[in-house]
C-alpha cells in the first residue's frame, strides 16, 4: 500500500537538491517532522496552496492513515516520505528548505535520551544543515518539561528565540491561524495548555 503510493516519495535521498523539480515550481517549501495522521500538515496545506508541504513521518502504520486522507482529498502541494528525522540531512540540501513545524514531538524523558529530542540542540545542528538563512522552526507542544527544555536548547544551539507563549490558545497574537493537530485537539479538550515556540537560524 505504502510502497505504491504516489503521495509517497520513496528514494528521498534521489532528491536532494531537486525538491523543487518534486514539485514542479519554486514555491517555498515547509517540512513537518513527525507528522503523524497528516492533519495539521494537510490543513497547512489546503490554507495555503503556494507553499509546498513535505509530511516525514517514521512509522508505516501512521503514515498509512495520512495516505488514506490524501486519496480522499488529494493536494497538490503535499508529499509524505517515511523515514527517521535524524537522517534528513541525506535527504535535503543546505537551504532548501524554509520552515520545519514540530508538532507534539515524543518527550524521551530520560536524560541518556535527551539527543533523540526533536528540539535538541544535534536537532537543530541538522535543521541548520538543511534550512535556509533565516529559515523557522516552530514547535508545539502539550509537555512541561519538553517545553522547558527546548526553551533553554534553542539558544544554546545558537538560535534567536523569537517568541514563545506557555498558553497558545489564549494568546490572541500568536494563535491566529493556528491549524490544530490531531494530538492538540485531544490534549486541549482535556484542559491542557498547548506551548508555542518560533525559533530562527541566526
Ligand atoms: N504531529 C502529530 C500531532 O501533533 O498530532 C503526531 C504527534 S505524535 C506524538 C509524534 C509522531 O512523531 C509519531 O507519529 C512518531 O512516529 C513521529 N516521530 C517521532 N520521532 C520521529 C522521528 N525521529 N522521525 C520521524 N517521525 C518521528
């Protein structure tokens, strides 16, 4: 199923340096690691039809949902890649992307596996890698601890911390045209405060 989709890119690596030519224009392009069932990446996408989306998400099992809501409501500027995050510097080219959104990241609360967070600081040396200059990432999140942590990693990474909030969905600045994920729905019904943090590579 997956290894004949056509929302899939299969041999990421083969395109390095040529997203542009995946998509066929030159729109900027926004990566969302650990995009889980594609909603959040596909309401981006469906509100904003002249930037490109890629969806990387490890697990074939999730993937396939995200799959199964393109057939239903395929989107031209949306492609999907399975893969480990921590491989993304074999699959983009320094500046070739323009934005990476983190969505709900997995916590890793023990401190031998802080490395694996998406908001390490060996994170975003490879977001480095592959971002343009000036180029964005944003990160949410339903954990303290999490949030603390990648607070303190974006400067420590030698990114500017351009504006963060501990309650997103009462902060009527930042939370205008906010697209809620799957794990923000669940997690804001149940009372908890959603983290927003925006960081820029220097
Ligand atoms: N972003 C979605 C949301 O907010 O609803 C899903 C959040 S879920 C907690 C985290 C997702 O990230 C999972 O689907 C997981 O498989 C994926 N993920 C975790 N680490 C990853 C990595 N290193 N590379 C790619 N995907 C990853």
């Amino acid at each position: 199923m997956i290894a004949q989709s056509k929302y899939v890119v299969h041999e990421p690596e083969k395109c390095k340096g040529k997203w542009k030519e995946v998509f066929g224009n030159d729109r900027p392009i926004h990566i969302e690691i650990g995009m889980g069932k594609g909603k959040f990446i596909m309401g981006m996408a469906e509100a904003n039809p002249d930037i490109n989306y890629i969806g990387i998400e490890k697990y074939s099992s999730v993937l396939l949902r995200a799959i199964q809501k393109m057939e239903e409501n395929e989107l031209p500027n949306v492609v999907f890649i399975r893969m480990d995050a921590e491989d993304i510097c074999e699959v983009f080219d320094k500046g070739e992307i323009d934005k990476i959104y983190l969505n709900f990241s997995d916590p890793w609360p023990k401190d031998r596996h802080a490395k694996r967070r998406l908001t390490s600081k060996q994170f975003f040396e490879r977001y480095d890698g592959i971002l343009k200059k000036d180029g964005i990432v944003e990160f949410k999140t339903d954990n303290d601890l999490l949030f603390q942590f990648s607070l303190e990693q974006v400067p420590e990474a030698g990114w500017n911390l351009d504006k963060f909030t501990w309650d997103l969905h009462n902060d009527e600045e930042m939370v205008k045209g906010n697209v809620m994920t799957e794990y923000e729905e669940k997690f804001s019904k149940l009372g908890i405060k959603i983290k927003y943090l925006k960081a820029v590579k220097k």
